[in-house]
C-alpha cells in the first residue's frame, strides 16, 4: 500500500476517535452539577466541579465541528478545490 493510500484510512480513524472524545467529553459534563446563576454572575466562587464543567463545556464546543471538517476535506475533489480558488480570485 502507498503511504497516500493510508491517510484516508487515518483520517478516518482519527474522525471517530474525536467523535469518541467528544461523546466521552459531554458523558462526563452531564455528570457534574449544573453551575449556578450566582457562580455564573460572580456571586459566589465556583466550585471544582463547576470549574470542571466549565472546562468541559469548552473542549467540548471545540471538539464538535472538527469531524465534519475532516469529512469535508477528505471528500473534495480536486475540481471543487479548483473553483474555489477561481471564486476566491475574482474581484
């Protein structure tokens, strides 16, 4: 097998692995208690566990969009690629 012929197979194996960490991620968030209104508005200090949710809200926010990106590139062509850059050029 080519070295080029590998990466599709990685890229998708890479696809579900964030997809799994993702799931993992938001598993995890929806076991730890909601952060309060007051946490939220300063009233009071959160909590490590609501620091934690925090934390995991935003990996999970950043993981989502990734996948499809990846499915995006790996699915176009070189025809597509090359009307893009044409639309790009145009004034």
């Amino acid at each position: 097998m080519k070295r080029g012929q590998e990466i599709p197979r990685e890229v998708q194996r890479l696809i579900g692995d964030l997809r799994a960490v993702w799931k993992r991620t938001t598993v995890l968030r929806d076991r730890l208690p909601e952060v309060t209104d007051a946490m939220v508005e300063l009233a009071e200090p959160f909590t490590p566990e609501a620091e934690m949710a925090m934390a995991l809200e935003g990996v999970a926010l950043d993981l989502e969009p990734l996948p499809q990106r990846l499915e995006e590139a790996a699915a176009v062509t070189p025809e597509q690629l090359r009307e893009e850059w044409e639309r790009a050029r145009r004034p």
